[in-house]
C-alpha cells in the first residue's frame, strides 16, 4: 500500500512539472528559470553525492557519456520544453512529452543489438505518431498552441530519448544515483553558463511574481531532485513495475492544467493523448525487459528456476 502511495505522489509531482513550468517561465524566461532549477537541484544531490561517496568518473569512456547525459537529459530538454511552453498549453506539453518511449524505440533499434523493432514496436509506433499528427494539426488550425512551440517540445522529449539510449549503451556499470546526480550537476554548469551568455538583461526582480518564484524553486527541489530519489526508491522495491509512472503523468498534467490554469480541454488534445498511450501500451509487452536492463545488476529481477 505505501507503494501504491509513493507511486501516485511521484505521479503527481512530475505531472505537474508542465504546470509549474508555465507558471514560472513567463516572468523569469527559459533560461534563468532552468538555471534556477538546475542549480538547487544539483547543490541537493551533491550533498548526497559527497555523504555517500559517489564520485564523478574519471574514465574517459564513462566521462564523455556521462557529460552528454548531463546536457542533453537535463539542460537542453528543459530549456526546449520551458521555451515551448511560452508558446504552448501545459496540457499540450504534457502530452508531448509522453512520446519519448516512441522516440526511444527508434533509435534503439538502429543502436542496440538487443533491441530491434518488431511488429508490436511498429504498430505502437504508427498508433502513437498518429496521436503527434493530430495534435500538430490542431497547431495548424489555430493561433493557440503553434507548432513551433510544439516541435520545441517534441525535441526536447527526442533528447530524453537519445539519453536514455546512451545510458544504456555507454553508462551500465555505472551507479544509477552516480548518473543522476553528477548528470544534473554537469547540466546545471552548462545551463548557468549559457544563461550567462545569452539571457540579457535577465528580468527585474519586481517584475517577477512570487507564484513564479515558489514555482521555480518547486520544479528544482520537489520536481527535479525529490522526484529523482523517490523513483530511485521504487524501483529498488517495485523493478521494472516502477516504468509504470509513464501512462500516469499525461492523465495528471492534463487534468492540472485544465483545473488549475483554466486550459481548453479540446477533443485533439483527448483523441491524440489517447491514441499516444495506446501506441505505448501497444510496446508494452517488450518495455519490462528494456527497462530491466536499464536496472543495474543487483536490481534486476533474478530468474526463476524451474
């Protein structure tokens, strides 16, 4: 039961990451916001990287993977995404961002051995894409939502994609909290740098709100370093059923935004979420082994003996 407890909170916490996001990103910009993010986020898991003695990598060949992971699973995907959502609803943008497992199934097709596509993958992949087509059009058909701000959108979930690719191929005998704090630490250095470079003049402090502000600091303590220790933690209980938290997060962002920012709740945006679930489910059969191999070794399911 306390299972199912955490796993609807952690549900809950990165549902509404989309929301906060449009909350926050309008007064502080894209930039300083993720840099607000990534920077407490990443002083947080620190702390915990240096109480428990994970150290960053000095191997080359874990080095270089780990620094792409750090840029282009964090930086970049929410830098795209926060930008997006000057353009898009919370709600559109949540839903986007389901299409990683798609995304993720094409390219580990062309990079794993292990993994290649088969005809579930191929028919969850065409369902799923129909969904992304449907609700491009809605962009098309309208001045709400551009596509421009969805394709933002879009790229930054292909980033996840290829990270969690890279992961799996260069990075598994490395300590998942090694890669997720150093990984968030990397990125925060590279974000803060950029923002730096390019977002001037940063926004006057009295232009910006409170709900701005608190939204920030939620996004980098609960939504970002919480969220990453609590799904740490089921999956060391629960395995690969831990993958499940995927089909719980558009549900939830959609039904935020619409009760709390007062979104349209548009038959496209219905029609193409539902139809990007169902292309995921369609993969399902062949997600637990992926995600098992993405479990290091002593938290991989051991195999019956018959």
């Amino acid at each position: 039961m306390l299972q199912w407890v955490k796993f609807w909170f952690l549900g809950l916490i990165w549902g509404s990451s989309f929301m906060l996001i449009k909350v926050s990103v309008e007064d502080l910009g894209p930039f300083v916001l993720v840099s607000i993010r990534l920077s407490l986020a990443a002083a947080l898991f620190f702390m915990f990287l240096h109480l428990t003695g994970r150290r960053l990598p000095t191997d080359p060949k874990l080095l270089l993977p780990l620094t792409f992971v750090g840029v282009f699973n964090t930086a970049v995907p929410f830098v795209l995404i926060s930008t997006g959502e000057t353009m898009i609803d919370s709600s559109v943008a949540t839903v986007f961002n389901a299409t990683v497992p798609l995304f993720n199934l094409v390219i580990a097709h062309f990079v794993l051995a292990d993994e290649r596509l088969n005809t579930a993958k191929i028919v969850g992949l065409i369902v799923g894409f129909m969904g992304v087509v449907l609700l491009v059009s809605r962009g098309l058909s309208t001045t709400d939502n551009p596509v421009l701000g969805q394709i933002l959108v879009m790229l930054g979930a292909l980033c996840y994609a290829v990270s969690l690719v890279v992961i799996r191929s260069r990075l598994r005998s490395v300590d998942r909290y090694t890669i997720a704090g150093w990984s968030l630490v990397i990125g925060a250095i590279a974000i803060v740098s950029a923002t730096l470079l390019v977002a001037r003049p940063f926004p006057p402090v009295e232009d910006v709100s409170r709900n701005a502000i608190l939204a920030a600091i939620t996004l980098a303590v609960v939504n970002t370093a919480g969220a990453y220790f609590l799904f740490y933690e089921l999956l060391e209980n629960w395995g690969v059923r831990a993958s499940l938290i995927t089909y719980a997060l558009p549900p939830i962002g959609v039904t935020l935004g619409v009760l709390v920012l007062d979104e349209p709740l548009t038959w496209q945006l219905v029609a193409g979420g539902v139809l990007i679930m169902a292309g995921i489910i369609t993969t399902k059969a062949d997600t637990p082994r992926y995600i098992t191999n993405l479990l290091p070794i002593h938290l991989r399911p051991r195999p019956r003996i018959r």
